[in-house]
C-alpha cells in the first residue's frame, strides 16, 4: 500500500487508525505497514499522546443557573416592545460604543440615533407639519369654523386677565 | 441506524419548537447543553465567556424557531452557531486579558476536577502542569485549527460536518486537521 504519511491525502486514514475508527481489514493493512514504515509508527504513537492528553483536558461543569438565565434572557427578549425589535433591526445587538450594550439591550447613543430616523421619517410623511427652515410659519387658515373662533377669543380673554400673554400678541396658532 | 434515528429526534424536537413546544427546546437544551459549552470552553479557556457564548448559541436557536428546516444535521447547525460566534469572539479578543490560569483563586474559577488516582500533592502538580501545557498547546493553534480539533476530537463529528460548520471543504477540513494536530504532536510527544 502507499505510505499514508507521504501523501497527506491520506494522511487522516493514520487519524482514523490511531483512533481505531477504521475498518478491521483496514486497520490489519496498516499495522503491517507500521512494522515496515518508521514514519508511520512515529506518526501512530504522537498521534495516541495526543489523544490522550486531549482526553485528560476534563470539562468544566455547567453552571447550575445556566439554564435559569438562558431562560430570563428568553422572557426578555419575548417582552420586549415593538419599539426594541425595531432597533434590532437596524441596530445588531454586537454594536457598541462601549463595548457592551445597555440594560435595555441598546446603548443611549444609538437609541439617540434610533429616535433620529424615527423623526426623519415624521419629517419626510408630513412635510407640511415641521419645517426648521422657516422663519416665523405663517398661520393659514382655510376653513374657520365660527365656534372655533369664539373659543379662541375667549381663550385669549382669560390669558389676558392672568397677564400671561407672549410677546406676540397672542395669534391664533395653527393647530386651534 | 441509532445515529440516524438521533438525528431525527433533534429535528423532530427542533420543528416542535417551531411550532410553539416549549418542553422541546427543553429537551434539546437539555441534551446539547453540555456539548455545546465544553466546546466554547476549550475554544475560547474561559468558563465566563464560554457559558455566555452559549446562551448566545441558544437564544440564536430560539429566535430561529419560526424558519428552521432540517436541511442539515442538527448538531451541525447548533455548532455552526456555536463556531460563528466563538470565532467572532475571539477575532474580537475578548478573552485576552480574561484568560484563566490555573493559580488564578478568584471566586470565577471552578474547582478542579482532577483525576482521583493518588492524593500525593507532587502527582496532582505534575498533572496541572500537563493540563496546562495542553491547554496552552491548543490555544496557540490557529482559530479554524483549533475548532476543526476540538469538533473531530471531542464532539466526534464527520469530516463533512465540520466542513459545514466552518464553511469549507472536507478536502480543507481534512488540510485543517492534518496541520493542527502535527502541531500537537510536535509538542505534545513527549507525553507519551
């Protein structure tokens, strides 16, 4: 047969040996070729010390409250408000101005950002509403309802009386 | 045939979860738990960092509940989630500073559980300093050489599975393997 150590295609057969995973016809070839081959038989007995320091590295055991935790992180993460999920989304939970994100699952500097695109997206689906660039937005009134105006009046009348008009004189705003 | 029926078992519980059985990711924690930490310890050699990688591991099986199929093993799924994220982890050297020794006597350090053969103090010296030397000698191996050894050694999988976990050939796994355990040898040998 080919030497196994010199062609490293078959190099995992010598894996297989040491691990006694072949099969017995196999393993019966080998060990002949061991008794002939030097390389084969030095490959063969590092390979056991190998597997058998590897076996004396002992696992740890698990934590007791392993799964008590995995569990809350679970109920956690189920509770979570839709407010949350959207954040994952744009926001994977590996990023991290601190290196680790908040109790809330996302450090304030991306919620920050979160709340920006949130505020864009007002923006953008209302444009009439809030506009920065504006000076002084001019009221425009399309339809005036007559009881709307008398409710103002009266509204201003009272604001009057406990000194607390604004320095512009009290316009009707927009939104009365 | 008993590893075929296995396999079905775990995507049989698998698609349970999916369709809202809690008792099933019970039962497949409950299985896999140990395995799926044993191998993160050995990879990153921090119990801490290990057990939280491994919620990650399990939180990620959990949230995939509603679009899991069976397309592949179910080991080999959980330890493809399990090796993305201890390699991240360690690309992100988080564990450099946390690296656990065995002289370290904080409370995060467990008891060691050495093998009971003699109570003499020079034999459990002498083990501690082997055990050390092969946690040492596969911690210097390259991250893909050290998953592709902890995968076929402890968790026995086939060579066409941990190709599917790390995302490469059996031909590369194979290479991997070859490699990462001449290394041992050379350092390991004199163990014998």
């Amino acid at each position: 047969m080919k030497c196994p150590i010199k062609t490293q295609e078959n190099a995992d057969v010598l894996l297989a040996y040491s691990a006694r995973k072949l099969d017995p016809e196999i393993t019966a070839v080998l060990a002949k070729h061991m008794e002939m081959c030097t390389e084969c038989a030095a490959f063969h007995k590092g390979q056991q010390a190998v597997w058998a320091a590897l076996d004396a590295w002992e696992a740890l055991p698990v934590s007791e409250d392993f799964d008590q935790r995995l569990y809350f992180r679970i109920d956690r993460e189920r509770h979570a408000s839709w407010w949350s999920k959207v954040a994952q989304v744009f926001l994977p939970s590996r990023l991290s101005f601190f290196g680790r994100t908040s109790q809330a699952g996302m450090p304030l500097p991306l919620l920050a950002t979160v709340c920006i695109i949130v505020v864009a997206g007002f923006v953008l689906e209302y444009p009439g509403r809030v506009n920065p660039l504006d000076p002084a937005p001019q009221a425009r009134i399309d339809k005036i309802e007559a009881d709307q105006v008398e409710r103002t009046l009266e509204d201003l009348e009272m604001l009057r009386e406990f000194n607390l008009v604004s320095s512009a004189e009290g316009k009707p705003s927009a939104s009365m | 045939m008993g590893a075929a029926a296995a396999l079905d078992y775990d995507a049989e519980l698998m698609l349970r979860v999916k369709d809202g059985d809690g008792e099933s990711f019970a039962l497949l924690l409950k299985k896999h738990r140990s395995a799926v930490i044993h191998f993160l310890y050995r990879m990153v050699q921090n119990r801490a960092i290990a057990e939280e990688l491994a919620q990650d591991v399990f939180l990620r099986v959990y949230r995939s509940r509603n679009t899991y199929e069976p397309t592949a093993k179910f080991t080999t799924w959980l330890f493809r989630i399990a090796a993305h994220l201890a390699l991240n982890s360690l690309r992100d050297g988080r564990n450099e500073w946390k690296q656990e020794h065995l002289d370290d006597t904080s409370e995060d350090t467990p008891n060691r559980q050495l093998p009971d053969r003699s109570p003499s103090v020079e034999y459990r010296m002498v083990s501690e300093v082997k055990l050390e030397e092969v946690r040492q000698a596969v911690a210097a191996l390259p991250d893909k050489q050290r998953a592709a050894v902890l995968m076929h050694k402890y968790e026995e999988l086939e060579y066409s599975q941990i190709a599917s976990v790390l995302n490469c050939s059996e031909s590369a796994v194979k290479s991997l393997l070859f490699r990462a355990y001449e290394t041992l040898r050379a350092r390991l040998a004199h163990m014998a």
